[in-house]
C-alpha cells in the first residue's frame, strides 16, 4: 500500500504507516531540517521541502508516479499553531490557519483510493481546532466527499 505524507515534519507519522505496512513514496515539509530528517528515516523516500500552495496538479502527480486514484493514503500534520489554546497569540490571521486547504487540494487532486465503496475518505486530526479554527474549516471539512474521523 502507497502513502504519502504531507507537512511530514520528521516522519514520525509516516514509521507508524511503515510499521502498518504502508509504503511512503513522498515526504513533504517546508522546513528543511525536518526534511533532512524524514530524508535520513526514510531513505526511499522522494523528499520535498516545497510549499505546497505552489505545487500545481502537475507537480503531484510527478512528483508521486501516480495517477488519480491509485495512492493508498494521504496522511499528513497541516499546522495548528493560529487555532491552538497553547499558542502566545491566537489568530484567524495566521496564514498557517489556511494550509489544511491546501491539503484538501491535494487529497482531492490524488485521490485517494476509497476505503468505502461509494466514499473518498481523509484521515485527519483536527484536536487542536478551537473555536477560531471550527469556523474557518468547518464547510470544507463537512464536504460529502470527505468522512469524519477525528482522534
């Protein structure tokens, strides 16, 4: 099974799909530390330390080796740090607040593959989503298109 994981930080996320027994074909993160260290962990995994609001469709399907509907999973950590209660400042203008869109995108452009037959289903965590959060995301995390799971 195919999995790419999406503002990967250091991997931790991806070693638990690893140990599931998903293969990770892409590790994303902007920072470059984080990325040297997912790179180092997962040394057959394509690393990239793009910002994902620049990559076009066509970059993501590249980058992947992949057509529309054939990844697996999607995984991935968008930040939290504008909706947090453990933030210093808590803002609904942190641009930060608006990349889980952009993993939305992305999810929408890979398809992946239906864990349910008639439903495209997004696994993400949405704990640390106050009430400023609840308000920004709430329509494009209650799309039909997407099922809730929330840890």
């Amino acid at each position: 099974m195919k999995s790419v994981d999406f503002f990967s930080g250091a991997g931790g996320l991806t070693c638990g799909l690893q140990m599931a027994g998903f293969e990770s074909i892409l590790g994303s993160d902007i920072h470059p530390v984080y990325a040297e260290t997912f790179a180092k962990n997962n040394p057959k995994t394509h690393v990239i330390t793009d910002d994902i609001r620049e990559l076009s469709e066509h970059d993501i399907l590249e980058l992947t080796g992949l057509k529309p509907g054939e990844l697996d999973l999607i995984s991935g950590g968008p930040p939290c740090q504008g909706f947090s209660i453990n933030a210093p400042i808590r803002t609904l203008d942190d641009q930060r607040n608006h990349l889980f869109k952009e993993y939305l995108r992305i999810a929408d452009i890979l398809h992946p593959k239906p864990d349910e037959p008639e439903q495209n289903r997004v696994e993400r965590t949405a704990s640390c989503l106050g009430d400023a959060g609840n308000f920004e995301c709430s329509a494009d995390l209650h799309s039909p298109k997407y099922s809730r799971s929330c840890g």
